[in-house]
C-alpha cells in the first residue's frame, strides 16, 4: 500500500470512528496539530487522537462522508484536501472543508497538521467532545 492509499485508509478510519483502523495507519509517537486559534486547536498524542476517533462513532453517527477533491504526495509528505458533509449526534449538520498535512516514516504517519474551520468547530462538535473530555475537546497542549 502507498502513502496516499495509506492517508485514504485513515481518513476512512477517522471518519467511521474506528480508532483500530487509524491506529493501524499510526506511528507510535505520532501525534496531530490542529492548526488555528480557537479552543478546538492544540497538539493531540497518538493515545488522544485515538480517543477522538473512538468519540466520533457516537458524535458524528453518520461518519463524516468526506468527498476527497485531492491528494498529492512527495517525499515523506502527503496532503489530502477534502469536505465533510455529517450530521452529528445533537443533529446538527457539520459540513466542513479540511486539508491534512500527513508526514510519513516508511508506511507508518507520524504527524498530522490539520487545518479547517476551527471556528464552525468550536460551535458544533466541540461541546460534545468536551463532554467526552477535556483533552479531546482541547488537546494535550
């Protein structure tokens, strides 16, 4: 499997809450930053990026249907640009537009550098992260 198969697999993974899917797709120090400066923003360690996931299965029922406009890869670096049309648990709809920054060592990803629309974040799911914990909702930062 290549890279960019490898950051389709745990986007899939990400978005039907199977943290045992995007574990297999982790190195064991990987971690996230979700870039911005909202309080949904902060670095996340592989043990809370898991967690996350885990909370999504029950947050975001519908999974986040990501329709992926594009992925390019180059070196250890692949970037997928891509939107999300879900409906979350409260029912609120959550459609947002991402770009994920995946840095890889061989077949393993070590860094994910998220950025989308923190703001729309912080407003729709992250009181139901909060509510599944702190760190979730905020980071381990």
């Amino acid at each position: 499997m290549d890279r960019k198969e490898i950051a389709l697999k745990f986007l899939q993974a990400m978005s039907e809450g199977d943290a045992a899917g995007q574990a297999a797709c982790l190195a064991p120090d990987a971690f996230t930053v979700t870039k911005g400066f909202a309080q949904v923003s902060g670095q996340r360690t592989r043990e809370t990026m898991l967690a996350t996931v885990e909370a999504f299965k029950e947050i975001v029922p519908t999974g986040f249907r990501p329709s992926v406009e594009r992925v390019i890869a180059e070196g250890d670096t692949v970037v997928v640009q891509w939107e999300g049309n879900a409906v979350l648990s409260n029912g609120v709809p959550y459609g947002n537009q991402y770009v994920f920054i995946l840095s890889f060592e061989g077949d393993k990803i070590t860094r994910l550098d998220e950025y989308f629309c923190t703001a729309l974040a912080d407003r729709t799911i992250l009181p139901l992260l909060a509510a599944k914990g702190a760190e979730l909702a905020h980071g381990d930062s």
